[in-house]
C-alpha cells in the first residue's frame, strides 16, 4: 500500500485545491511527499511516502487511519495522517 484515493465528493464538497505535490505529517511532526496522480476519468490519488509512514508507525491490518486536509500558512495544504489502533482505539502518538 502506498497510495492515498481522494473521492471527488471530498474535493468538492471542501473546495479543495489539489497541489501536484503535498506533505503527509504523522503525530509525532515526521513528513513524507506524495505525489498527485490522476486516471482519465477524473479519479485522483496520492502516491509515495505511504509505506514509510505505515512501517515507522507500526500499523496492522485492522488499525484505522484518519487523513486531514490541513491548510498551511504559508500556502496549500498538507495531510495530517492519524493511526487508531484496532485493539481498544488508542492513538499511535505516544510510541
């Protein structure tokens, strides 16, 4: 798994504006760049940087993930990536 699906009702709904790149921020501050890729019928995904994010955060089959758009201050935006753990739903943010 390195790739992250964006449904186009998440885009519009949020009016969100898509950079060809963005940064993927766990909880513990650490980045990784991914990289927009998009099929010919509109569908887009990001690409790159998930399968470190996963290994140095420890996630099994059944933990959640929960992805943010955030806005950055100087410009676009970047994923804030958030891990529920399976066995009892407790963040990652303390390993």
């Amino acid at each position: 798994m390195n790739e992250l699906f964006v449904l186009a009702d998440v885009v519009r709904d949020h009016n969100l504006n898509l950079s060809s790149e963005i940064i993927l921020r766990d909880t513990q501050g650490r980045e990784w760049t991914a990289k927009l890729c998009h099929w010919m019928d509109g569908r887009r995904w990001y690409c790159g940087g998930w399968r470190k994010l996963y290994k140095l955060n420890l996630v099994i089959e059944m933990d959640t993930c929960v992805c943010e758009f955030v806005k950055r201050r100087d410009r676009g935006l970047f994923i804030k990536v958030t891990f529920i753990r399976a066995e009892g739903c407790a963040s990652i943010q303390n390993q």
